[in-house]
C-alpha cells in the first residue's frame, strides 16, 4: 500500500497560511474523492477542503486551532490493497518531525486552487496564544489557560530526562515556545510519556499562579473536545481583576485592518450626508410584504436601499468605477457588484452580490438572503468577496445615527445607513411624526468629486423619500 499526502492548498489568492478549524475525520476513516475533510480559515474567509483521492486516513498531521503554511502536507491517506501492498510506501515525515520539514516548493494541490509561485519572503509568523479570546459582542474576554486533571498516577511521572529531546508534537512544541515553556520540565501524561497540550497549559498555568494569585490562574478542569473549545471558551466571562487584556489578530479581522489601512491612506476620502424622510419607503416595504407575488421572500428596508442605489447608479454610471495606480487609468464599470458590509463573528466581511444591476426586485431579496445566511455560518467564500464595485453598510441596525465608512479597498463608494427613526418632520408645511433617517456617503474624491458626489446621494435620498421613484426613473 501506499501513502499519499494532502497539502494544505492556496484557497485564495496568494494566500500563505491558514488555520485548521476543525477535522471532520479521523486516522482510521475511510474517505473519497471530493469527500470534505477539513474546514480551514483563512485571512478572508472559512473554506471547507475536499480531498482529491480515495482511501484511508493514516494520520492528521495538525491539531485543530493550529495555523498551517501553505503547502504544508496536513493529512497523509493510505491508498491502494493487494499488489500495491508490495510496492514500498511514501516516506512521509511523523507528526513529531512535521516541524522541521519545510515544503519545497509550492504546487497546486486541488482543482481550481492554483497556488502562485512567489519569491516573496515572509516574516516568521508569531502564533499568538491561547488564553484571550473575543467575546460575541466584540468585548474582550480574557480565559485563563485551562489546566488538565492530573491522574491520580501523574506525579509520580518523572520529567524528561537530562539531554533527551522531549516528545511532543509540532503544535504542542510550538504551544510551549509561546508560553515561554521549556519542554523539558513538563510531566508527560501522554502514551508513551509524550507531552500533551494540556500537560504545556498546565506547566503555564503554575508558572503564573506564583505570581499572579489565585484570582488569576482558572481552576482545573478536564480538557474539553476541541470542537466545543470555542464555544466554552466564548463563554467564559471576562476576568475584571485583569488591568489589561491581549487578543490574537488574525484570520478576517487582521486582514480587515490591513485593508482598512490601506485604504484610508491611499484613496482621498471625502464624506458628505444627508437627513430625509423614508415614510413612503416603510410603507411600501409593509405593501411589498403583503403581495402574494413577494410571498416567501425577505422584504424589508435594506432591499429598496440597495434597490435605490442602484438606480441611482444608473443615474450616475461614473461614480461606479475604480482607480487603476499602475496604468494611471479610471476603470469605468459597467456591471455593479453590490457590497453588504456584515458583521460575523469572525469580524467583519464584504461579500457582494455579482451582477446586482441586472437583478430584480424579487431575485435582489434571494441575493441578500443567501449572503447574509452564509456570512453569519461563516462559509462565505473568498470568491464572494472580490470584485466588489459599491458598498452598502448599515450601521443603523446598531442605533447609531450614521458614520464616516472607509472604502473597500478598490471602490469607488461606500453608503452608510442610519437608523431610521420616528422624528418631527416638517410634511406638507406641518410638523408631524415621520420615519427619518441619516445617510453617508464616502467616496475615492480620485474618481468622484464633489459634484458627483453629491448627484449621487441625492439621487438615492430622492428614490427613499418617493419609491415611485424606483418605477419612473428605471
């Protein structure tokens, strides 16, 4: 029989690592081709990987929550029965060894994930530990390394001996290398007297609990499954006696801020607003949510928002485009990839509806439905991300009035949408109770200026205060 590997592949573009979240076999499970293995993060988005051949699992050659570079190999599959049994198997490096075998050469590993060469070099990555953690609501929430219960025979376990090298996987090296842990005085609790991550978090947590007291240091408990890790983690509440607290920024949240730095200090910003009225617009969303031709579909403020957009665009083609830096070019658009900033718990992405000009009303509604649906399961994919031309973001869902939005990188605007709220409002020379509501809107002033600009969000404020609009401007 033979033994085939399976390398961690480039899911996106360009991508270098990322981060196994969760395994969906184990050694000993048979698989096919096609067949799910994995679900991975990367900077952009959560990506299931399927596995391009037939056979047995051999071995998991990561732990889930360790951070992998591309074409790392990550899972080996025994493959083949009778007369291949003869033919001698595929040396592959043991879990234990796994550290030191660098990958030579990056090569695309599955069907349409091309990985690109490149020669340039990166900084040696720092993992950060694993004690902070962020809380749902974007609040830090600081959890103590959790400490394994020792069995009952654990102590009398002696340490590594003098001059041998520990034995210990990858990423529990790695994990004590974070920790300022020193392998050798860990007591292995492991088969075989191999060192556990919970024998490291256990070493940690008495190293601190000197220092810090007992109000610090979490109380033992056994280790739970490492899919349920999150979860439990999540919930623990935030530890107040702390001054301070660390959280890891990876995955979506640090590419985000990469972006969001990039962007601000490439495209000049300019950010104008307006306040109108939206009564006729929330009584059309009520009218739409009764039309049997609408049944089963979600009608509600942010479709005719888009919808407004849209036609606005339409009324204003230039202001949908992009800045091409190398060629010195404005790119004119003549499809409009709708953006809809969501907020998930991974931080926030900007998947966006392809084509969403050529959208009606009913197919618009399915179109943000989906997105939004698979942005809060996290299996928004990177290809969902790209390409966007025009960015909508409702920041009034959290109360606020309305914000200052930074571009998506390579756009041309950005729509920020406050609260709508029940406000005096002077309506047919009387002052009377109506829905208000604040929009902004950032533009590239490179692309778009003041003029335009202006057109633009008047337009869209225009359709908001008369959706009659939405018929006759079409």
């Amino acid at each position: 029989m033979t033994i085939r590997e399976f390398k961690m592949p480039d899911v996106g573009e360009g991508l270098t690592e990322a981060e196994i979240l969760k395994w969906y076999v184990q050694p000993g499970d048979t698989v096919t081709d096609g067949q799910v293995v994995c679900e991975v993060e990367t900077a952009k988005a959560a990506v299931e990987l399927p596995i391009p051949f037939d056979g047995t699992v051999h071995a998991l050659l990561f732990e889930e929550g360790t951070t992998v570079d591309v074409g790392q190999v990550i899972i080996s599959v025994q493959t083949g029965s009778g007369e291949a049994a003869e033919a001698p198997a595929q040396e592959i490096p043991a879990p234990a060894e796994a550290e030191e075998a660098a990958p030579a050469a990056r090569q695309p590993v599955l069907v349409g994930y091309g990985v690109a060469e490149s020669s340039t070099k990166r900084r040696p990555r720092k993992a950060a530990p694993a004690p902070a953690v962020a809380a749902q609501n974007g609040t830090a929430a600081p959890v103590a390394a959790p400490a394994a219960a020792p069995a009952p025979a654990a102590p009398a376990v002696p340490a590594q001996p003098t001059g041998e090298r520990p034995l210990a996987k990858p990423p529990v090296r790695k994990l004590a290398k974070d920790l300022g842990i020193d392998l050798a005085s860990v007591v292995p609790t492991g088969d075989g007297g191999v060192v556990t991550r919970e024998d490291v978090h256990a070493a940690a947590a008495a190293a601190i609990a000197p220092q810090a007291g007992p109000a610090v240091a979490a109380p033992a408990a056994a280790p739970a499954p490492a899919a349920e890790a999150v979860a439990v983690s999540a919930a623990v509440p935030a530890d107040t006696s702390a001054r301070e607290t660390r959280i890891p920024v990876k995955g979506v949240r640090k590419v985000t801020a990469q972006a969001m730095v990039g962007s601000a200090f490439t495209a000049p910003h300019v950010t104008e607003f307006i306040t109108l009225d939206v009564t006729r617009t929330m009584k059309l969303v009520q009218e739409l949510k009764d039309d049997p031709d609408l049944a089963g579909l979600r009608i509600n403020p942010l479709l005719l928002i888009a919808k407004a957009v849209l036609v606005a665009i339409r009324r204003n083609p230039d202001v949908n485009a992009s800045w091409d830096e190398a060629a010195q070019e404005i790119v004119l658009k003549h499809y409009v990839n709708l953006g809809i900033a969501a907020a998930t718990p991974r931080g926030l992405i900007v998947p966006n509806i392809k084509d969403a000009h050529a959208k009606t009303l009913g197919e618009l509604s399915e179109s943000l439905s989906s997105l939004v649906a698979t942005a809060r399961d996290g299996k928004t994919s990177p290809a969902d991300m790209q390409n966007g031309t025009i960015t909508i973001t409702n920041v009034g869902v959290f109360g606020v009035d309305t914000g200052t939005p930074i571009l998506n990188p390579g756009e041309s605007a950005i729509l920020a949408v406050g609260a709508i709220k029940l406000q005096p409002w002077v309506h047919k020379g009387k002052v009377k109770p109506r829905q208000v509501t604040t929009l902004a809107l950032s533009f590239d002033h490179r692309l778009i200026d003041g003029e335009l600009g202006s057109k633009f969000l008047a337009d869209i404020a225009a359709v908001l205060e008369h959706p009659r609009r939405l018929v006759t401007w079409s």
